[in-house]
C-alpha cells in the first residue's frame, strides 16, 4: 500500500477542459514533489514544494499550476493542456527537501489529452 | 553534474536465475544512492536505499552495495520469481539538491 495517495488514476481531457490532480501524504513530510513520466521513460521534476513554498519551476509551461494548499495536500491544475502532455503525473514526498532522505511515490494519474 | 548510467534492458532471465543490474553514477557531493521498482501500471516502490559510502541496502531478497571506489550500485537477486518483471531504477540524491537524479530504467522479464 503506497502512503501518497493521489486522484483520479486515470483522467480523460479535452483541451479546452480545466482540471485538477490532488494528491495527499500522511506522513508528515514537508517536501513535495511533481513529476512527468513518459511511457519507458524515467520520471522528470516538474515542480518542489519544501515547507508549503514553492521552491523549484523545472521551466514547466504555465497550463500547469500548481498549488499547495497545506502540508498534506498538493494539487496540480491543468488547463489547456496538448496532446504531448499525456502522460502518467506522479506525486512524491519526502521529510525535507534538501536532506538524502528518499521520496516516496503515489500510484500516479494516468492522464489522456485529447 | 549528477547523472546515473544503467544498463540497457530489457533483461530476460527464467525463475530462479541470478540477477544483476548495472548503475554507475557521477555526483559531484556525497550522494544517497536509491533502487525504485516500477510494476506495470504503478508509480515507483522505493526498494531499497544507501547513504554512505560501503553501506548495503537489501529488501525482499534484493541487495545493492554503495561502492565509492567504483561509483557503483548494482542491484542483485538470488533467485528471481516471476512476480519480479517489472521496470528498475536506480537514482541518487545529493546534499543540497531537492531533485532525484534517476538513471533511464531497466526493465527485468523474467519467465516462468
């Protein structure tokens, strides 16, 4: 059982549509992570949030938004999103962000633009 | 920079087989070095993780040693099970750094 959950598993868009990933972590962890994960491809960083702050843009186009209501909770916001971003979105955590400790991921969004 | 070289895949070995996969890597600190498995239609397990140079990470029969000499983490098996096929990763993480650095995954069939 994976401790960051995240919703929906799977997402059929337009691309006019707005839509949101959410994604929540219990263990108490203080950094949060958004990746982009192609098919046979290992994930890319699209954005770090460490204390509830957004601390690192990997240069991700702005029909993604990202927001971080709480320590717990991370969204992503989708709008006007391309065919090229289908994709798996995965959500990860860890105790901080610049400690070696590891990131632990959900199960992730399997998102379809059509 | 960081970067993590794995060997290609995929890998085909039948049950019981002995399995190794290779990762080398370049850091420029001192890394925390981690294997993620990723089974089909999942996100990434973390199996395993060393922090410092000769530690040993193992979980489920799975083993990797943090070799700085060779700036190396090869994963090993005994005997694999079918249950195993999935796609490996190995990725480090440095000091002072918020993003993982992950090698490009290999992917492990193993046949009954």
């Amino acid at each position: 059982d994976t401790e960051v959950t995240q919703t929906p598993k799977h997402l059929v868009m337009g691309m006019t549509n707005k839509k949101s990933l959410k994604c929540e972590q219990h263990m108490g962890h203080r950094a949060m992570y958004w990746y982009k994960q192609k098919a046979k491809k290992p994930p890319e960083l699209m954005f770090v949030y460490s204390y509830e702050k957004l601390s690192i843009n990997e240069s991700v186009p702005s029909r993604f938004s990202p927001e971080c209501p709480n320590s717990s909770l991370l969204n992503l916001h989708l709008h006007a999103l391309q065919p090229e971003d289908s994709a798996l979105y995965l959500c990860a955590s860890s105790q901080g962000g610049q400690t070696n400790q590891p990131q632990h991921f959900g199960d992730g969004t399997r998102l379809s633009i059509l | 920079g960081n970067s993590v070289t794995q060997m290609e895949g995929p890998v085909t070995l039948s049950e019981e087989a002995f399995l190794t996969i290779n990762c080398t890597y370049t850091a420029t600190g001192y890394p925390s070095l981690f294997w993620y498995v990723q089974y089909p239609g999942e996100g990434l397990q973390l199996l395993l993780k060393a922090t410092k140079a000769d530690d040993k990470g193992s979980n489920k029969g799975f083993e990797a040693t943090y070799r700085k000499e060779t700036t190396s983490f090869h994963l090993e098996k005994g005997s694999v099970q079918v249950s195993d096929s999935a796609v490996y990763f190995c990725a480090l993480k440095d000091t002072g750094r918020r993003a993982l650095t992950f090698g490009s995954g290999t992917r492990l069939q193993v046949q009954p």
